[in-house]
C-alpha cells in the first residue's frame, strides 16, 4: 500500500554504503537502500512523489546543478530571441533576399527560420 508524504529525509549510512530514508515524523522508515535504487523505492511507495530532503553537502550539490540549469534556459531563451531578432533584421534591411538566404546566415534550416519568424 502506498503512503502520502510531502517530505522524506535522506539519511546516509557510511558503514554500509546505503541510505535510509525516513518520513512521517521519522515514525517510517526504509530498509537500507542503494542510492540508485532510492528512485524505484519512492515510485513504489508513495501515492505522489515527495521532496527528498538531502543531507546539507548533497544539497548544495543540487542546487549547483538547477541554478545552472536555469541559467542555461535563459541563456537558451535570449539566444532564441537574439536568433529571431537578426533573422528579421537580415530580411527587413534587404541584406537577405528570402527565409533561404537567413537560413544560410545563420547557419539553420530554412524551416527553423520559418519557426522563429511565424
């Protein structure tokens, strides 16, 4: 039967190389777990995905890894914007004759101009 829980502890046991997770007020507990299994237990266990609260040192590790991924996905959105802007510019100064010419320019497809431009 599955559980509901919001949040589960991940707690580290260094002596055998596994984890435990614990939840509902640390009254549940896992067996020790392997840290790739952790993803299969979770699924298995609990109506809904719950947040997993990492000891300190492997959660600064996330937040590195989604801080950089947000700053990619920004970085990803104004190219995107940067890419639309020059293709319209190319066309509309007359410098590029058609979608074709911009694709060269830019070193796309001419249906990715179409994309950007649509």
């Amino acid at each position: 039967m599955a559980n509901a829980a919001t949040t589960v502890r991940a707690v580290r046991i260094a002596g055998l190389d596994r984890w435990v997770l614990t939840w509902a007020d640390g009254e549940r507990t896992s067996p020790p777990l392997r840290l790739r299994s952790i993803p299969t237990f979770v699924a298995a266990t609990f109506d809904e995905p719950p947040a997993i609260r990492w000891p300190s040192d492997v959660q600064a590790l996330i937040e590195r890894v989604e801080s950089a991924d947000q700053e990619a996905a920004r970085a990803q959105e104004h190219a995107h914007a940067v890419r639309r802007e020059v293709a319209q510019g190319l066309l509309d100064s007359g410098l590029a004759q058609s979608f074709g010419d911009v694709a060269t320019v830019l070193g796309v497809s001419r249906q990715r101009i179409h994309q950007l431009l649509d």
